[in-house]
C-alpha cells in the first residue's frame, strides 16, 4: 500500500462517460493505479438505491423530478464516508457524480439550474474526467443495453449537456474515448496522478 502523508488529503476523482465509452474499465484500472476507494452512483444496494435500480431496469416508473432528487438523495447518503475518507488521506473514484445527475435530468427537459440545485455543496472533485464517445464509434462497439436511458437519442441529448456542464465546471477534463483502451488510459492515467499530487486545503464545496 502506498505511504500516506497524515498532513495530505486524498483527492476525490470523479469519472463521467457516455454509454459504451469504456467508463467501467478505466474506473477499475484508476482504482488499482491509486490504491483508491471506489464508490459507484447509483450505490444500488442502499434502500433509495433499490428504488433507483428498479427505476433504471424499468420495473417501475416514477416522477422525473421525484427521480432526480432520489440520485441527488443517494449521492448524500454516501457524501459523509467519502468526506471522512478524503480528510484521512484516502483517495476516492467516484464512478458517475452530480455531473450525470444535470445530464440525465436535463436531456429529459427539467430546467437545468433546477437539476443542479440539490447536489450544491456535496464534496468537490478535485478532477473530473468526461469520457466522451462519437455516435459512430458508440454504435460500432454493438448494441445498448435494455436499461432506461440507453438509446442513441437520449445519447446524443446527454452528450449535449455534458458539454454544457463542461463550461460550469472547473478541474474538468474531456477524453476522446474513440481511440484504445490504452490510448485512453494514457491521458486518464497521467491527469489522475497529477490530480493526486495537486491536491491542497480542505474539501471544497460542488458549485
Ligand atoms: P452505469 O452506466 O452503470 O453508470 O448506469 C447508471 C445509469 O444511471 C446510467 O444510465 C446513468 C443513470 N444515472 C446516473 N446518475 C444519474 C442521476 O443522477 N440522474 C439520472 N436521471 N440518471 C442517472
Ligand atoms: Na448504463
Ligand atoms: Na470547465
């Protein structure tokens, strides 16, 4: 395990993609690279993450607005342990944050400033990594899944707002996920180890 210095915070390294850009295999090889915590929204095994799951894999339905204040309410059931873990000196890859919450909300038409709202103030990336995907390319590495959401127009409108949180965001990073694995990891790897010795003063606050 790597040595931790008592006087450093750990970095909290958000990582956010588009369906079939690779997300799950960078996630798994930064975890390993970092010696991180991995935390993986929606956390399906809490209570409001059963509602979550059982939403996403259509067994149920539910209120656009009631959905996306049980994301942002399931992203702070976790926001305790990851603070204390940050402040121990832990690192902590967040796969999915906030930043899907805006996406996913606003591409099915709530007001954007209503979707960031709920999620202010949880604890701050200090990098997020956006993995970017073309249609063309997503469409290659075969069809979507059967969860909701995961169809080429609700695609393309998620892509559209990622883009627009790119500009309310800072410590933001997009990778071109068209290319290899390796390729990718490349830029993933090197800006994450960068994030990690940057890090200074206490956890921030989101927006
Ligand atoms: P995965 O691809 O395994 O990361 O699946 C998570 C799904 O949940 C994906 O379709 C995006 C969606 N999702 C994640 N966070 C949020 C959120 O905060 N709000 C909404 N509406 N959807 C989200
Ligand atoms: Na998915
Ligand atoms: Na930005």
């Amino acid at each position: 395990a790597n040595q931790v210095d008592d006087s450093k915070r750990g970095a909290l390294i958000v990582v956010e993609g588009l369906d079939r850009a690779g997300k799950s295999t960078q996630v798994e090889r930064l975890v390993k690279a970092l010696d991180a915590r991995l935390v993986k929204f929606p956390d399906r095994t809490t209570p409001i993450g059963r509602m979550l799951d059982s939403y996403l894999t259509q067994k149920s339905e539910l209120d656009d607005r009631a959905v996306h204040l049980l994301f942002s309410a399931n992203r702070w059931e976790l926001a305790p342990s990851i603070r204390q873990d940050l402040e121990a000196g832990k690192t902590v890859i967040c796969d999915r944050y906030a930043f899907s919450g805006i996406a996913y909300s606003t591409a099915k038409g709530l007001p954007f400033d209503w979707c960031l709202a709920p999620d202010a103030t949880l604890p701050a990336p200090d990098l997020t990594i956006f993995l970017t995907i073309s249609p063309s390319a997503a469409a290659e590495r075969g069809g979507y899944g059967a969860e909701r959401y995961e169809d080429r127009e609700m695609q393309l409108k998620v892509k559209s707002v990622f883009e627009d949180v790119e500009d309310r965001v800072g410590d933001w990073m997009t990778v071109n996920a068209d290319r290899s694995v390796e390729e990718v990891w490349k830029d993933v790897e090197k800006a994450a180890k960068n994030a990690v010795g940057l890090v200074t003063g206490p956890v921030r606050g989101l927006f």
